[in-house]
C-alpha cells in the first residue's frame, strides 16, 4: 500500500471534503424548523393565530418528523445520500418560504407538519452518512463537527431573523414573510448543489487516492459489529430489543433537557434587572457559546479514550444539576446553571450517535438510527407541553424544569446500564470507570468495535 495513505492525512482529506457541506446544510435546517419562534406575535396579529393555535403549529413538526424518518433513511440508504438529502432539502426550502403564505391556523399546521416530513430524513441520514465515510474512532468527532451547526444556528438566527423582520413594508410584505422567504432561499440554492458537493460511498471517491479509497473502506469495513453484539436483523426483533429500546428513551430524555432550556431560557433572562434589548440578546445566546464548547470537547474526550458511556453519562449529569441549577438559583446564576445545562445537552448528542453503530450495520442501521431519532425528537414536541401543564397547574414555569430534570437523570441511570463492547474505553486506551478499558471488553465476551 502507498505510504502515504494515513489513516491521519484521509482523515483530514474528508473531514474538509464533507464535513463543511453538512454543517451549511444543517444550519439551514435548523433555521428553517426553529425561526417560527420569532414571529409568534406577528401571526397572532396578522392572521389569527393565537398562542394555543401557535404552540399546536410548532409543535406538529415533530409528529411528521417522526413519520417519515424511517421510511427516509431507508430510501437514502438504497439509493444514495447526495441525490436524497438534495431533495429532501429542495422540498423543505421551498415550504420555508411558502411559510411566508401562512393565512390562518389550517394552513399554519399543515406546512409545519409537511416541513417537519420533508426535514424527517436530514439529520438521521447526515448520521448514517458519517458512518459511510468515518471510522469509529473518528466519528465521534465527526458528528460533533457536524452538530455544532446547531449551537451555531442559534446564535446567530435572533440576529438575522430581527433583521430580517426589519423589511418590514418592503414591496408591500409584512417583516415576517420576508423572514421565512429571505431564510428558506438560501436553502433552495444550496440544495441545487448538493449533488456536486457530496459524495456517496468512499470506493466513489474520486478525489480520494486509489491507496486512500481502499484503506478507508477497509477500516470502516472492520467497523462492522460482531454477529454476537449485533441486534437481530428482523423489524420485531429491533423493535423490541432491549439496547435500541434504552437508546430511543436516552435520546428521548436527551431532547426532552434541550427543549426544557429553550423553554425556560427566555422567561428567565426576562427576569434579570437592568438588561436592555442588546444585553438580553447576549445573555440569550451565552447558553450556546457553551453548548458549542460541549459539542466539541465531549465527542474529542470519548474518541481519544474509545469511551462512549464515560462522556455521555457525564453529559446528562451536568444537563440535569444545569436544570437544578435554573430552578433554586438567581436569575444571574441561573443563568449560569443553564450554560452547563447547555454543555451537557449539545455534547451528549454527538456522542450518543456513536453508539447506534456498535450493534447495528447496514439497512437495519439505516431504519434504527431514524427511529431513534424520531421517537427522541417527541421530546421537542412534549417537553414545551409539559412544561407549560405544570405552569399552568403550578403557577411557576420554573416547576417544569424539575419533571425535564427526572426524565433526564433517568436517562443518566439508564446509560450506566450500556455495558456492551466499546462502550468503557479501548484496549490501551487506560483506565475508564475505574478499571482498565481490556477488563470490560473481556467481560463483555466481545471486541471492543466502537
């Protein structure tokens, strides 16, 4: 084999080649499901959509996300991902902008649930894809990279979206049409250059040398869990399989901790004296300068050390004691809390996606990994409703965040229970939980594969 073909030197090759593509087409996404939240008052005054009306429209994304995520990823795994994503996005770039058509609730919901069903197939196939092109012991990286679009997008979409409706009166439209127009183009365009940007399968490779091609294939080929780790291939045996049940719950409590934040974010900084527009617009995004610090420092963590289950209980940890912290707190160190809240919650995802791989290959991988996904992002749609029965049952929006909490810690509990291979740490890898990284494998009866 050429010399030059390091496992290192392919592994920047693709990290530039794909990874910036994904990150543009997740930003986009995240903008284009979440910039909704800026025009609340705007369509109750403008077409009749009052609050009730508005969180049912917000909240029905996440029923047709979690529809048509399976059916998605199964499609993008027999048919390739830079054609499908392509689609997917041109479908849901152009229902971003006829948001901008919005005349009432009826319409309200059914853009909102076919915006959902258009974006269900991105972010699971982005995940499924990553394990095309990386080798376990870089995805996690990887997927943080990718991952960290969202704290990115959120940072930045307050700002461009009261810019945005700023226009207000241009050309005779309302600020907030020309939010959803002037925020669902650019996704129209990049769409139409997906299918150059991306690459299918690494033995496609062009830009990768004949030597890199096949130490690459060869590497994610030896990724493949071992038949005695691997779920049953049949749909009834995943489904009701005890690891992919208590991964769907993790996720499920990992989204459920992401929502309560958004949630309770806005309500508390409010509640800080003396913040103008401007410093409450900085104290808003603070929580996702750290939430982009997690998602980068947890995946690097449990890649050097092959330790899955180390990083990502810590990370529900830290969600759930930033939670406590938002409720017994001050405003001002609550606010703090919830940037630890924030940390743990964006730096668990990342490296939970590595785990999915270590039991899983191939179709069953591709149709398990939306389900996941699917089932967890309910969270998106019952963490906002339960935060608000328990306001309105209690009296104190704060109060939720202690039923957001329990769901997550829950979660924490059930990782500890991850015991199977490549969860505690590589041969060599040193100690993880107190013992050495061959003494779990050992126990597990299998090779470390993650």
């Amino acid at each position: 084999m050429n010399t030059a073909a390091t496992p290192e030197a392919v592994r920047r090759k693709v990290s530039r080649r794909l990874l910036p593509p994904l990150f543009v087409m997740f930003v986009l996404s995240f903008l284009d499901r979440t910039n909704v939240a800026l025009v609340k008052s705007h369509l109750a005054t403008d077409v009749g959509i009052d609050a009730a009306a508005f969180g049912l429209g917000a909240g029905i994304f996440f029923v047709g996300y979690a529809v048509l995520g399976v059916p998605s990823n199964l499609v993008l795994h027999r048919f390739g991902a830079r054609r499908w994503l392509a689609l997917l996005m041109l479908v849901w770039g152009l229902l971003s902008c006829a948001m901008g058509l919005v005349d009432g609730p009826g319409s309200f919901y059914a853009l909102r649930f076919l915006l959902g069903a258009a974006e269900a197939g991105f972010f699971p196939g982005v995940i499924l894809y990553i394990t095309y092109w990386f080798p376990a012991e870089d995805r996690g990286k990887a997927t943080g990279m990718f991952q960290s679009a969202v704290a990115f997008a959120s940072i930045v979409g307050n700002p461009v979206g009261g810019y945005l409706l700023g226009l207000h009166g241009l050309g005779g439209l309302e600020g907030w049409k020309w939010m959803f127009i002037l925020e669902g183009a650019p996704t129209v365009v990049v769409a139409l250059a997906v299918p150059w940007l991306l690459t299918d399968r690494p033995e496609q490779a062009r830009w990768l040398t004949p030597a890199e091609r096949t130490l690459l294939c060869e590497r994610i080929a030896a990724d493949v869990p071992d038949e005695r780790q691997r779920v049953p291939a049949t749909v009834g045996s995943v489904i009701t399989d005890s690891k992919v049940l208590r991964l769907m719950f993790v996720y499920f409590a990992i989204q459920i901790g992401v929502y309560g934040v958004t949630f309770w974010l806005p309500a508390l900084v409010g509640r800080i004296d003396g913040l103008g527009d401007v410093g409450i617009g900085f104290a808003s995004a603070l929580p996702w300068v750290f939430a982009l610090l997690g998602v980068l420092v947890l995946p690097w963590l449990s890649d050097r050390t092959g330790n899955r289950r180390g990083p990502l209980r810590l990370a529900l940890l830290l969600t759930v004691g930033g939670l406590v912290g938002g409720v017994l707190l001050p405003p001002v160190p609550a606010v703090a809390a919830l940037c630890v809240a924030a940390f743990g919650f964006l730096g668990a995802q990342p490296v939970f996606w590595t785990v999915p791989p270590t039991i899983l290959s191939g179709a069953q991988m591709a149709g398990t990994i939306a389900l996941i996904s699917g089932f967890g992002n309910l969270g998106g749609f019952l963490g906002p409703y339960v935060m608000g029965a328990v306001e309105s049952g209690t009296g104190s929006g704060a109060d939720g965040l202690w039923v957001v909490a329990a769901v997550v810690a829950a979660g924490a509990v059930v990782v500890t229970g991850f015991r199977w291979a490549g969860m505690r740490g590589r041969p060599g890898a040193g100690e993880q939980d107190g013992r050495p990284a061959e003494t779990s494998d050992a126990e597990s009866g299998t090779e470390a594969t993650a």
